[in-house]
C-alpha cells in the first residue's frame, strides 16, 4: 500500500503521483537546457571557426603583402570587426557559457555538469579573456602605427608573429568549447 504525503500545493497525494509530477517539472527543464547547451555548442562553434580562418589563412595571406599594406589591411578590419553581428556572435555566445557554468555549479554531479564546466571556461577564458586582454590591446596599438612609417615592418612582424600564435589558442579554446557542450547536450538531464 502507498504511503500518502500532503505537501503544500501538491494536496494529499501518492509517493508515486509525487514521482510523477517530479520528473514532469525535471522533462520541462530538460528541453531548455538542452536548447542552451546546442546555442552555446553553435556558438563556440562557430566562433572558433572565424578565429581558425584567421589562423589558417588570412593572417598568412596579409603577411604576403608588404608591411604598409598588411598594416593598413588589418587596421581595415579591425575597424570593420567591431559590429554588431561579429560582437553579438562573440559575448552572446560568452553569456551563454556563463548561464551554463553557473548551471553545472548548481547541478554539481550530474554527468553533464562537468562538460558544461569544460566548455564554459574553455570559451570565457581561452577565447574571451584572451582577447580582451591580448588581442584587444594589440590592435589597439596597431590602430595608432602609421602604416608607411619606418618601424612599421618591424611593428607587423612581431604583430602577425604573436597575434596569430594566440589566435591558435583561441581557435582551439573555442572549438573545444563547441565538443564540451555538444557531448554534455548528450547527457543532459
């Protein structure tokens, strides 16, 4: 015979009737979470594909040129990096990561929670910290070179060389990214 359990909203009811609307209210959060977990993979995603045609081709492709070119080129899309889809597709995707790290903290030993820990801090940290604290203020600095001035062969030389080898790590940090979230949209509640 079932024990009965009277709760408050729930009136007198069944342990297993109590089961029952548990794992509806757990269903229903299941659906967003998910849903989150799939933008975020979609966003590091492709994230980390605009940092890794930088890496693999564009930032080679402008070395080619001669400094002045190169520098005026890159200052071109600096300036031209800085809207509102780019911008969106970057800290959007950032605030997604945070949503979900705070999430795994709070679900603390479900087998996803891990993943979507991974993932967070791999996007938060290797992709945004690290422009924010790298490449931001290097293209900062390259804004204020004067393309046909004389140091600036040496200026793009240490620029491409440095900027490009991070640029690595951000590609990798948020493609990563996107394999945490995809395998934790797996084991997701």
């Amino acid at each position: 015979m079932e024990r009965r359990a009277v709760l408050p909203f729930t009136g007198l009811m069944t342990t297993t009737e109590l089961s029952r609307t548990s794992s509806l209210t757990h269903r229903s959060e299941r659906l967003p979470m998910r849903a989150l977990a799939f933008a975020a993979a979609l966003g590091t995603a492709a994230m980390g594909g605009v940092f890794y045609a930088f890496s693999s081709f564009v930032m080679a492709g402008l070395d080619r040129l001669p400094a002045a070119q190169a520098v005026a080129a890159m200052q071109s899309i600096n300036i031209t990096a800085v809207r509102p889809a780019f911008m969106a597709g970057l800290f959007g995707t950032a605030a997604l990561c945070l949503l979900l790290a705070v999430r795994a903290v709070l679900s603390w030993g479900h087998r996803s929670s891990v993943l979507l820990l991974v993932g967070a801090l791999l996007y938060l940290g290797g992709a945004i910290l690290l422009t924010a604290g790298y490449h931001v203020p290097l293209n900062d600095r390259l804004a204020r070179l004067d393309p046909n001035s004389a140091a600036a062969a040496t200026q793009w030389h240490d620029y491409v060389r440095g900027w490009t080898l991070l640029n690595h790590v951000r590609a990798a940090a948020a493609l990563g990214a996107a394999a945490a979230f995809i395998a934790a949209v797996r084991w997701l509640p």
